[in-house]
C-alpha cells in the first residue's frame, strides 16, 4: 500500500489565508474526505514554519485516549492546562461533535488573544442549532469533499503511468474519491470492502445512533433506491410504492427523517430547483445527488450503470468544490441540468455523456438557447471529437479536461 499523502493545495491555502485571523475555522466534510490528514498537513507546515510543538494542542474525539474529554468543562480544562504562555497556541478539535455542548468550551477559548480555533466534523448538524447562535459572526467554513478527478490523478503517482486519462476516468468512476482509495497497489477487493466499511461507518454512526433509528434495513434500502436514482427528480411516494412492491412497509414521514438524516450526514446533497427567468429557489421537485460514486456502484452492485446521472454527480461536486452555489435550473418547457452562482454571476451546464449525434446535440441545447441573459454556457460531454465546438454562445467541452482544470 502507498502511504503518501496528497496535497489538497486549495484546502490548505483556505487554512493558511485564515491563520492566526481571530475567528474560528470549522471543516466539515462526509467521515474519511480527508479532514484530520489535512490537519496533519496543516500542522506539519507550523512546525516547518517556526511553531513549537508544545503550541499545538491536537484532539480527535473518536480516539479512546480523549474520550473523557466529551465533557465541554473537562475539555476546556484540558486545554488550558496546555496553553503556552505569551505565545499564539493551535487548538485542533477533530470530529468535535461527539463533545457534548462542545461549542461552550470553544467560545470560552475564542476569546482568549493567544487561541486560534480550528475544528472539524462529520455533520451538517453540528455546524446548526445552538452553535449557529452561540459562535454567530465567530466562524467561518470550509465545505470539504473527496478528491477531485485532478487530485485523483496526482494521487495515482508512478504506479499508474501507462493508463490513459480515460481508463484513470473510468478507476475514478468506479472506485470514487475517498483519499484512502489511491493508496492501494491495485483496485480491486480490498477497495471495494473499505468502500463497504465507510458506508457502514457512516450510516450507524452519522444516522442511525443520531436518529436512534431501529429499522437499519428499511434505512438500507432507502440509501440504495437514492443511489439508483441520483439525478432523477425525486418524489416520496415512488420509495413507499417501490418499498411496498417489495412487500416492505414505511410511510412518508420515516422516509423524510431517512433522507434528512442522509443529508446532515453529508452523504447525500439536496440540490433544489432554480427558476431562471423569476431568478427564485424553488422547493418542489429537488434532486439527489451522493457524496462519491464509488459509494454509489456498492450500493447498486454496479447495475443501473446511468453514464449520464453519474457524470452529473460528478460535476455537481466539482462546482460545489469551486465554490459554486449549484440548482437545477427551471427555463419555459425544460431544464438545465445546473445553474452555477458565484458572485452574483451565473453560469449554465448542460451534461451529456455524448452529443455527436444531431438529435441529442438540439436536445442538449435547446433548453440553453432558451436563456436570455448573456452568462456562460456550457455543454460537457466524453466526446474526445468535436470537443471544443461554440454554438452560438453555448461552449461544448470535453468533461475531463474541465475537470482537470479545477
């Protein structure tokens, strides 16, 4: 297995813009994205750069030896004990949800002149609620997902020359962006079960011990209808009529606190309808789309293998990595697969596995051409032919190389 760790530049660019600035930094991502080796990263450069070792202090709350810390009083006494004198000193507080109202002992410290507060978790919740009012205006974000396809390839190193950018694609397809994954010598059975352990991770510890759920098949079988049916819209009553087909049981409600719970987890994206004439967010008729496809082939088996859907998971996640606010876009009769809001600028993509042939070419534009403003457009296929076509404003790309170019 290789060891070497990948260099997720522009997370830790986000961490050195925001050191030592007085405000708390809070990294949140789905369990095993990569958040506590960036902090390993991160503090390995302070000790590069002149930071003592003693002016770090490191907590990761799923480690046994800190359990006793998952008291707020018993934490904040434990770090203060160790803070150095005179000196700025660096708190990391991983996976800091499992500290019960941790968020007191945090603003406790915030206050101090010489902390500066990095945590990070596994929740959308843990980031709401009491700590939204307690630390308002005191924190500021970071979004972090699994590799991007251009981190992917870095990671494959020297084993993996002889591979074409394709066949790389396709290992990204198949086996997803979880950094663990490009450390083994050869994808294949090992992968896959670490794949199967993560999920497993996920689903008892971020939603079934959180929502005290004792129904895990039904859970299951929730999880894998959304991973046959990213990208499609979505409806309630299509997983009670298929659950009851396959003579299961469950109501509206159990689905919503599921998909609400898959959600906060981070596993699961929400991504609402965008009316681009009226320029409003929608609330009916959302998509789903996963954190990482290779979670999505586990869960189906690799069947339903929807070429389409999967590269438009894939680009919805390269948007939110660029810092996009991303919908699905609403125009007169039709759709655009995203709008992307950065800035107060828009831009529009259209996403399809191939648009050599005439009819799908007009199908793809013809919802882009129904736009009236004049933001970017763009139309992402595999095509390797034809790659890099302007019709009439609409610019159609080859997906990989505008992967690659994040």
């Amino acid at each position: 297995m290789n060891l070497n760790l990948i260099n997720r530049e522009e997370y830790l660019a986000w961490l050195h813009a925001w050191r030592d600035k007085q405000i708390i930094k809070v990294v949140s991502g789905v369990r095993r994205c990569g958040k506590s080796t960036l902090f390993s990263l991160f503090k390995n450069q302070l000790l590069k750069n002149g930071v003592r070792q003693e002016q770090i202090i490191s907590i990761n709350f799923e480690a046994i030896e800190y359990e006793a810390l998952q008291d707020y009083h018993q934490l904040y006494n434990y770090i203060v004990e160790r803070l150095q004198e005179g000196q700025k000193n660096y708190i990391f507080l991983d996976e800091v949800q499992h500290c019960h109202d941790y968020q007191k002992a945090v603003d406790s410290l915030f206050i101090k002149d010489n902390c500066d507060i990095y945590l990070t978790g596994s929740n959308a919740y843990f980031m709401s609620g009491e700590l939204a009012t307690v630390l308002s205006g005191r924190y500021v974000e970071l979004k972090m997902l699994p590799l991007s396809f251009k981190e992917f390839v870095s990671g494959l190193e020297q084993r993996y020359l002889s591979l074409s950018l394709a066949e790389k694609f396709n290992l990204y397809l198949s086996y997803g962006a979880f950094p663990f994954i490009v450390r083994y010598d050869s994808f294949g059975e090992e992968a896959v079960n670490y794949l199967q352990d993560v999920y497993n991770t996920i689903i008892l510890k971020d939603v079934v011990n959180r929502l005290k759920i004792a129904d895990i098949t039904s859970l299951d079988r929730v999880t894998r209808f959304m991973a046959h049916n990213i990208g499609n819209i979505f409806s309630t009553n299509k997983i009670v009529n298929t659950m009851k087909s396959a003579g299961k049981s469950i109501d509206n409600k159990t689905i919503d606190k599921y998909l609400q719970g898959l959600v906060d987890a981070l596993f699961l994206y929400r991504v609402s309808r965008y009316n681009i004439k009226g320029k409003q967010i929608l609330t009916n008729l959302p998509k789903y789309f996963l954190v990482d496809t290779g979670m999505r082939n586990i869960l189906t088996r690799n069947k339903d293998s929807d070429i389409g859907h999967i590269i438009e998971n894939i680009t919805y996640l390269e948007l939110m990595r660029r810092g996009y606010e991303v919908y699905v876009g609403d125009v007169e009769k039709g759709e655009v697969d995203f709008v992307a809001i950065k800035n107060g600028q828009n831009e529009y993509y259209q996403i399809s596995a191939s648009a050599l042939n005439d009819a799908t070419l007009a199908r793809e534009l013809e919802p882009l051409n129904k736009i009236g403003d004049n933001y970017p457009k763009y139309l992402l296929t595999l095509d390797e032919i034809f790659a890099d076509v302007n019709y009439d404003g609409v610019q159609k790309c080859n997906l990989l190389k505008w992967l690659l170019q994040g």
